[in-house]
C-alpha cells in the first residue's frame, strides 16, 4: 500500500483511496481479508491524509475544496474511487463538472454509515443543542463534520444563529475545546471515544453517510466486484468489530486503547444504488445551505452503472 500526499501514478491497475478509517472500515476489511482477490479484483491502495489521522497537519479552507490531497490526487488521475461524506461527494461532482476537472460520479450509496458527534467541555455551561446559539463549532469545512453538523443543528438553531469554524484535525479540535478557544467541536470516531476519555461532554450526535465516487475509467462490473467485497465486509464486521478496532485506535496516536473505544459506534450497510429520491432531496438541501451550486442534474451527476 502506498502513503504519499500527492503520489504519481505508477500502475494500470484500478487505484482506491483509504482516509479515514471510520469511513473506510469496509474497505480496510475486504483488503486485507482478502475479499476483493475473491471477486477476481487486482486493486492498488492509496492512503491520503485525513482529519481523523493524529499526524494531519494539512490546513482545510472553507472556500476551496479542490486543492486537498485527496482531491488533488484524484484531480491528477492518482486514484479511481474513493468514499467522503454523502454531501461532500455532491458537492465535489456538481463543482468539478462545472469547473472542468477531472470528473467523478456518485455511483452508490456507501457502506459506512459514520458517527458524528458535536461535545462541548466536560465543565463547559452548555447542555443542549440550542445553548449553542451564535457559539462557534468547530468543524471540516465542506466535509462530513460539517455537513453533519448542520443537519444535526438544524432542528435546533436558525440558519443565521448557527456558527462554524475550523480548528484544526480531531485531535486540534479537540485541543480547542479543551483550552476554551472553541465552544464546541464536531467529531467522528475514534475521536468521540477519546473525547469521552477525556471528559468532554456530548451534546448530539448522529450517524453519517457516505457515497461512492468514480471516475468513468471504472466500469460498472468493476464497481460491482467491489461492492459486492464490501458488503461482504460489512457482514464480517457485523459479526464481531472487535478484530478491526485497531485501523480506528491506531489513529489517535497512542491516545485511545482497543479496550475503549466504543465500538457499539460502528454501523455498516451493504453498497446500494443511488436513487433520483435520493439525490433530489440531498442536492435540494446542499444547495439550501449554499453548500454547492444550483444547476446539476441527477443525470449529470449520479451512474449506477454498478447495477446495471
């Protein structure tokens, strides 16, 4: 497996992207059990920085979206396919089509359905969501724990009385939190884990999920053999998490052991189509939240070529 932030592409072989492992855990599993070699696949694997990874130090804007590892690579044809979160992934389809980059589609719904969290400090005087009035939450601009973040706040907090910022990776956030710099940050596993270790006191939380994108170089009986290694994946983590607790706690550093973190977080689904429902009331909120750009199609934008 390569771990470069900007690898050059050395192989014809279909490349996948790996970032986070809460999001990749299917993925992680089918690799290295083996599933994917069951379905005839020969599969290159490209690690790209994420926010979850206590080494992290890249620096995420809210105004640019593209100049990230993980989009530049895939940008310069370094990978295929990758998983982000499911507004993350429209976001970037309906921008990069539009802007004239290297195009990607939505071409399943994802198999990890990630928790998110939003806490606040263990002695902080904020005890529910609508405490957060006009308070800043610190999140990944354009990312799941943003988009989340929104979705989990919105029942609670009118557009204009809820505030985000970015502080950082978990571990930042988590940092920022603690030195009373942020009032509240968002986070997924393993960092919710870590957070309760610490203290910090969970306000809500929510899972996530993710979609699958593709460039038009992967053919619909390659996603499909794919797809079929990760839902066998998720019947396998299904059984018994506790043998891949280890791709999560690996990246807090040292700060997390197996034994604590909680894996009753860890939810799965098989890979399932993207459907025009779907994607008519995901891409109607994004756009509401201005969070992308008005115009796209469920044509343009969304290829189950998987299922056909």
């Amino acid at each position: 497996m390569v771990t470069l932030e900007r690898p050059r592409r050395t192989t014809n072989k279909p490349v996948v992207a790996i970032m986070n492992a809460v999001h990749d855990l299917p993925v992680l599993v089918a690799r290295d059990e083996g599933y994917f070699r069951d379905e005839g696949l020969d599969l290159e694997f490209v690690t790209t920085p994420g926010m979850a990874q206590v080494t992290t130090s890249h620096v995420v804007k809210f105004d640019s979206i593209f100049d990230r590892p993980l989009d530049s690579v895939y940008n310069d044809g370094g990978i295929d396919q990758y998983r982000m979160c499911e507004w993350g992934i429209m976001k970037r389809a309906a921008e990069a089509d539009k802007g004239g980059l290297r195009r990607r589609k939505i071409v399943a719904l994802g198999a990890s359905m990630s928790k998110f969290a939003i806490v606040v400090a263990g002695n902080s005087p904020i005890y529910e969501p609508e405490m957060l009035k006009d308070k800043p939450i610190a999140v990944t601009p354009n990312n799941g724990s943003h988009f989340t973040t929104l979705k989990m706040m919105d029942g609670f907090l009118e557009p204009e009385h809820l505030k985000t910022t970015h502080a950082g990776s978990m571990l930042k956030r988590l940092e920022a939190v603690r030195d009373g710099q942020v009032a509240a940050a968002s986070l997924m596993e393993p960092w919710i884990s870590v957070a309760q270790k610490m203290g910090l006191r969970i306000l809500i939380e929510s899972h996530s999920t993710r979609s699958e994108a593709a460039s038009d170089d992967l053919d619909g009986k390659t996603l499909a053999a794919m797809f079929r290694a990760q839902a066998r994946a998720v019947k396998q983590i299904e059984k018994d998490p506790t043998p891949y607790v280890h791709y999560l706690v690996a990246e807090t550093g040292g700060r997390l052991e197996p034994r604590e973190f909680q894996t009753w977080r860890i939810l799965n689904g098989p890979p399932q189509p993207y459907t025009r429902e779907r994607f008519d009331d995901t891409y109607n909120w994004t756009v509401k939240w201005n969070m992308t750009v008005p115009g796209a199609t469920y044509e343009t934008i969304v290829d189950n070529r998987a299922w056909q």
